[in-house]
C-alpha cells in the first residue's frame, strides 16, 4: 500500500529558516555596513570576515553542528575578502557573489530539458520525500517547473544587483539589493510553498485510499 505524504506546518519550516537567513543574510549586511562607516573598507572586510568565523567557532565551542550553508559563507566570504583586498575593490567583493547566482541560476535552467530538476534534489536535502512519491509524473512535472522558477528569480536578482551595484552608492546597494533579494525570495518561496501543498493534495487524493496512513516527513 502506497502512504500518502504530508508537509510539515509552515511554521514549524519559518522556525527552522528564519534564524539562518537573518544570520547568514540580514546580520552580515549590517555587520558590513557598520563596519564600513567606522572602520574602512579593509576594516569592514575583516569585521565581515570575523563575523562568519565566529559563527562557526561559537559552534565548535558550543558542540553544535556547522550548518552546510554557514561553511559554504565561510568558504566564499574568505575568497570574496582575499580578493578584495588584493585589489582594494568593493565592487568586486559584491561582484563575485553575483556572477555565482548567474552561475547557479543556469544550473537550474539546464536541469529542467535534462530532466533531472535541481528544485527537487534541493527539497530532498531538506525534507526526506518517498521515492514513491518523487516518482509521481505529477510531482516531476512540478519540480521541472519550480527549477525554472528559481532559474528566473535568480537571474532577476543578479540583474538587478549588478545595476544597483554599478549605478548606485554602497549604501544604497546594500539595503536595497538586500530588500529586493528578500522580497524575490520570499515570492519564490511562497509560490513554491503553495504549489507544493496543492500538489499534496492532488496526488494524496490519487494514491492514498480512505484510511491510508499519512506519512510526514521524516518517517520511512
């Protein structure tokens, strides 16, 4: 008998997301900012720098694991500063990131005619879904769609903050790239949320018999 799949609440996935987006999106903003006014260019690269170190570090000492998306940070702010100060550029510290969402965002543009849809290995990494379930035609079709959706919000975003960055203070780039990337986001997310519930509710409805028992993520 074929379980059907239920998503976790909503609140329980903003609980688990929040505080790492404003850690690895909002602070390091400010943190940078700050320091910029106060300290310099090369002093807000070092601040930049010590803030992802830290976080890390206050995990080490704390015993607590290192999320995959802090070390990836840790990995490209260190790059991003290395390089920057070789050659005294801010431009290039906010240039280097958004030539790798360009990147990323083709990945997700060339999954889709290879059907292999990059939306659903990175939703598999992040909630444990049935194999039976991924191989619904309908769910492929709807992870072949959302891929396009994030290639599109991607290339939207490095668009835009490569215009912001080149056409406007630093200041100004750095709340306003911030806001817009968050508001895309948080669309994508929305859409993405909400077509992925629907699609619980169309495929449980063809697969689960009365009385089946639901299978939430996390349970095998």
């Amino acid at each position: 008998m074929v379980r059907v799949f239920e998503m976790p609440r909503l609140t329980i996935l903003l609980r688990h997301a929040l505080p790492k987006f404003v850690e690895g999106v909002i602070a390091p903003v400010a943190v940078f900012y700050a320091a910029l006014m106060f300290l310099g260019f090369h002093g807000a690269l070092i601040v930049a720098v010590g803030w992802v170190y830290l976080g890390v570090l206050w995990r080490l000492v704390r015993r607590r694991p290192v999320p995959g998306t802090l070390l990836l940070a840790l990995i490209g702010v260190t790059a991003r500063a290395a390089v920057s100060a070789a050659t005294g550029s801010i431009v290039l510290y906010f240039l280097q990131p958004t030539l790798g969402t360009v990147v990323v965002s083709m990945a997700f543009l060339a999954s889709v005619p290879l059907r292999r849809p990059l939306a659903q290995k990175l939703a598999v990494d992040m909630v444990p879904l049935p194999d039976a379930f991924l191989a619904h035609e309908r769910v492929r079709q709807f992870f072949l769609r959302i891929s396009l959706l994030w290639s599109m919000v991607l290339l939207a975003n490095a668009a835009i903050t490569l215009w912001l960055l080149l056409s406007q203070s630093i200041g100004v780039f750095l709340w306003v790239r911030t806001g817009v990337v968050a508001a895309l986001g948080a669309a994508a997310i929305g859409v993405s949320v909400f077509g992925f519930r629907r699609l619980l509710r169309h495929v449980n409805a063809e697969s689960g018999p009365a009385g089946a028992e639901p299978a939430t993520a996390g349970t095998s």
